[in-house]
C-alpha cells in the first residue's frame, strides 16, 4: 500500500499509474499530513516537500516497519531522530547522481543509466549531511562530497531522504530513472502513498 498522492503537473498522477500498472494499491491522496489510522496498512510513505507532514505519528509507523522516503525538504526526519544528521545547503545545478555500493542502492539502481538522470530539468538540490550509522546510497556525480540519497533503519523500519528535486525533472515518466528508482525500491504487491507538494496544487 502506496500513499499519499501529491500534485506537481503531471508528475503525481503519472507516478501513481507507474505503481498501478506494477500491482500496487495507492491508498490515499491528500494534501496535509496522514492519521495514524491511514498509517497502519501502508508499507511505504512518500512525502514529496511537505515536512510537517513528517510526525510523530510517521516515527511511530517507521519504527513499526513502515518505510518512508522524504523528497527536499526532509528536516522533520532528522529532527523527529529517525536518520542522524541534517539537511545542507540549497543549489541550483546538476543532481545526477552515482550510486554507492549499498544493499539498498544496489536494488535501486539495477536497469539505470550512470550517472543517473535525477534533477536537471532545474538541477535543484538540497545536500544531505550524515552523521552515525545513516547509510549513503548515491552522492552527487559531480562531486562525491555531496550526499544526495541517505537513510537508516529506525526501529523495524526504514528512513530515507532524497535532497534531488524530483519533480522539476521534465518528463520524468514514463521510463525514466525516477520511475525505474521507484519501481525497484517498492518491488511488486506493496501498498504505497505519494504525499503531495501543496505549493503545486
């Protein structure tokens, strides 16, 4: 179970129908954050630039076995102590990014171009600065000292953070990396929620 759905263009509606099409129930579209309620089902929560939808209901639902994945703007993840470290500074240049030898990246990355394609339609980024046992799983190609991509076990979950701009990649569907990234975390028969950027709605 997927969830929740957010509205960027087209970008939103296409990602659902990816995750449809892959055997997926994507269980709920909404603009504020997700009740614990609605949390309980869900194997994977999307949050794409909407931190204060990260809560304390999230942490409990990570910490339980559900796996977030928070896009931009992720402060709340580290600030709630789900992922040691922080978020850096804000650019505006290329965020391809080239995948580190991890578990997690190497499923992710199968069938990708290198480097992978993430954010060039504005090329924006935000960097991610890790710290403990946060694991780096693709840093930017231009610059290895950039984490783009990390995460963390937390409880029986799994957190993770993306600092690329996602959504401002033009034609990001269908067949991109972004979709093929997302296929091959989920995997197949997961119920997801996509969580969505209000400034874009």
């Amino acid at each position: 179970i997927i969830g929740p759905l957010g509205s960027y263009g087209a970008y939103w509606s296409q990602l659902s129908a990816a995750f449809a099409a892959q055997g997926h129930t994507v269980a709920f579209s909404q603009t504020g954050a997700a009740s614990a309620s609605q949390l309980t089902n869900l194997d994977y929560l999307f949050v794409f630039r909407v931190n204060a939808a990260v809560n304390n209901d999230v942490k409990t639902w990570v910490n339980n076995g559900g796996f977030l994945f928070a896009e931009w703007d992720a402060t709340n993840v580290f600030n709630l102590g789900m992922l040691s470290g922080s978020h850096g500074s804000t650019f505006n240049t290329n965020a391809n990014l080239n995948w580190q030898s991890t578990t997690l990246a190497n499923q992710i990355k199968a069938g990708m171009s290198s480097p992978t394609n993430m954010s060039t339609g504005s090329g924006y980024y935000r960097q991610v600065n890790v710290s403990g046992s946060t694991e780096i799983h693709a840093v930017r190609a231009a610059n290895s000292g950039e984490v783009l991509l990390a995460g963390a076990a937390y409880g029986s979950g799994y957190a993770m953070v993306c600092g690329a701009a996602l959504p401002d990649l033009a034609n990001s569907f269908p067949n991109s990396d972004q979709e093929k990234m997302f296929k091959n975390l989920v995997g197949t028969g997961s119920t997801v929620n996509l969580l969505p950027d209000t400034l874009y709605l």
